[in-house]
C-alpha cells in the first residue's frame, strides 16, 4: 500500500503516521506538507517524521500531479486548521481549503488512487440546540472554516466516479496529545491554563455543546477510511466521526478538568452571551459502519495524557496562548518577520534566528536550512 499524507505536520498528522506505521509496517508513507509548524513539536526526542518513507515540501495549491502516481490511498488533512485563523484568512481559507482539496481529488482520480479520504468537522452543523445531528439533517455553517468543509464535501461528491472511494469523515472536536500540539482546542486550552493558572475561566456560560475525539481515535477513522469497501457506505460517503457518549458540555470539560488535575478552580462567566457554536452530533452510522475503528480513548485518558505530555517539558507558560502552540500566532509572526505572504505562501527561507516566537529547546534548529521544495 503507498499512501500520501498531505498536513501531515500538523497536530493530527503526526499520530496518524505512526498509527498506520504500527498498523501497516510494510506501507509506503509519503507526507506532504507547506512546513509552516514543522518546528512546533512538543517535546519530541525524535522528529515524527522517521516513520515516513518520503517528506516532501510544498504548498497543497501547487501538488505536482507526478507525486499522485502510484498512490493506493490520499489522506488530505491540509487546511487552514480553524475558525480563528479562518476568519483572519477567509479568501485564503476558501482557496486552500475548498479549491485546493476538490482540484486534489481531481488529480487523485485522473492518477487512479482507489480512496481518498477528506478530513472534515462536525461544525458544518453549527447552531444545532435540539437533537443530536444526523448526516441526513441540514448544514448550518457559521464560519469561513466551516463553510469550506461543506464546499469542499459538495465539490468532492461531484467528481465521483465507480474508481475511487471518496470518504468525508465530519470529526468531533479534536483534543488530545501530539508531537506538534496545539492549545487552540478546548480541551486542550482547559488543561493547560489548569497546569500554567491553576484555573481554568470559561467564557461563556459553559451550556454549549461540544463534541470531542482524541487525535489517537481520529487516526484509527482514517485507517478505516482507506481500506473502507463502498460496499460500507458507497463510492462517496460523508459521516459523523466520534462517539455517542463523547458529547460534552462546556462546562462538564471544565469540571473534568479540574478533577483531573487537583488545584484547579473553574470560573464560568453565567452573564456571557450564548455561544452559537453549539451542536450535539449523532455518530450511530459510523458506529454501524466502522465498527472495529470505534473510539478507545475516554475524557479522562485525553486529559492525563496532555497534562503528562505538557509536565514531562515543563510547561508552565502563563502566556501560552501567544506561543507556537497556537497556531495563528505562529502565521501571523511568520507574516511579521517577512517569510509567509499575506496569502500564506513562502517568501523566503526560515532564518537562522527568530526572536519573535517561541519554539521548545529541544527542536530549535532542528529543520532549520533542510527545508526542499517539491515541484
């Protein structure tokens, strides 16, 4: 089996290759990625990418169609990650998101690559208050990230054809520990200002609903993806991720939290505005279909696994949500210091010194001057 990761450098890319590493030793692993977080690890001992047969370089809008030859399967796990940066990069978000992932689908098809998988989210439901949504219910996208994950499901759902099995996996909420973590999710924000305040302050006023998946679970859905037979589903099939019992209230994470991790106060803003964004999400067809790639990792493993990952570095960062583990940060000093576009494309090599962000000790300087371009 050759199969080609595209983000893989990203916070889901890393556990999802060493998953089909375990899972599939004698696959051939192919990762590409832009590299604007190759240097955002979380004290890795070794780079992730080891577990790869081949890294490749380059931006998703120009995929040369060369690197699609061969290919069993495509996972397409880049994008821009979410709706802060969505919202500051809207034009962007649409071009790389949507565009970009349909016209990858195209060259994947015309290369002859039997499944393609798409990572979607669960928050093409948006404002859903009432019943849990079904894959059957209506789209309600309130966000530039979110509407891109429905155009691009749309526009992969057209170019279909009897020859490649093309699966939309619509995610819970992802959380839990990676090699390139990221804060900017809720869980994993909860966890890291109970280890850095010692309180967690939600807010709002802790009734949205949320959804959630570990990073680990989302691996094993994205196994299933590339081996899944139409036969489960059909040619094109897009489905809710998760699990049932894994629908949370904001403020039940808060409180899981603060048990876990003992110290912890939580202060839940009851005056704040409702937050929209809030949706319970039915998962009974992924249960049904998928039913040896069901979620393992409960709540309370995700959050013993972030505050030990995060202990084992010494994480104590008051000021963490100006770091690299927020991913916005890291464009918007990447754009700063001249070497990403305001269309988040390269400008220049990463230099040798960059006092305006902050990365682990342990991988500084790690990638700096390896960096190849694929054309």
């Amino acid at each position: 089996m050759k199969v080609l990761i595209t983000g893989n450098l990203g916070y889901v890319g890393p556990v999802v290759v060493r998953y089909l590493r375990r899972t599939h030793p004698n696959a051939r692993l192919i990762g590409f990625d832009s590299a604007f977080f190759a240097l955002s690890t979380t004290g890795a001992t070794i780079l992730p990418e080891r577990f790869l047969d081949e890294q490749h370089f380059g931006d998703v809008r120009e995929i040369p169609e060369s690197l699609l030859e061969g290919l069993d399967a495509v996972i397409h796990l880049a994008a821009v990650s979410n709706d802060p940066m969505g919202n500051k990069f809207e034009l962007v978000t649409e071009d790389v998101n949507y565009r970009a992932s349909v016209d990858l689908g195209k060259k994947a098809r015309k290369a002859g690559v039997s499944h393609f998988v798409f990572a979607s989210s669960c928050s093409v439901y948006g404002f859903a208050p009432s019943a849990p949504r079904k894959e059957s219910d209506e789209l309600n996208p309130l966000t530039a990230y979110a509407r891109s994950k429905v155009n691009t499901e749309k526009g992969l759902a057209e170019i279909r054809d009897n020859n490649m099995i093309v699966t939309s996996l619509r995610f819970a909420t992802a959380c839990g520990m990676s090699d390139r973590l990221r804060l900017d999710l809720v869980l994993n924000d909860f966890v890291a200002c109970a280890l850095a305040h010692g309180e967690i302050s939600v807010l709002s006023d802790g009734s949205p609903w949320r959804p959630l998946i570990d990073v680990r679970d989302m691996a094993r859905a994205i196994e299933w993806g590339i081996v899944r037979e139409a036969s489960a589903g059909g040619g094109f099939l897009a489905l809710n991720v998760g699990s049932d019992d894994r629908n949370y209230q904001i403020k039940d994470l808060s409180s899981a939290v603060a048990e876990a991790i003992p110290g912890t106060t939580v202060k839940i803003n009851k005056t704040a505005q409702p937050d929209t964004r809030s949706y319970k999400v039915d998962f009974s067809l992924f249960a049904s279909l998928a039913k040896n790639h069901q979620s393992q990792v409960t709540l309370r493993q995700s959050i013993d696994m972030l505050a030990k990952g995060l202990r084992s570095i010494g994480f104590a960062d008051p000021d963490f949500r100006n770091s690299a583990y927020i991913r916005l940060k890291v464009l918007e000093a990447h754009i700063a210091a001249g070497r990403l576009t305001s269309d988040l494309r390269w400008s220049a090599l990463i230099p040798d010194e960059d006092p305006d962000i902050k990365f682990h000790p342990s991988v500084e300087g790690r990638l700096r001057g390896r960096i190849q371009v694929a054309r």
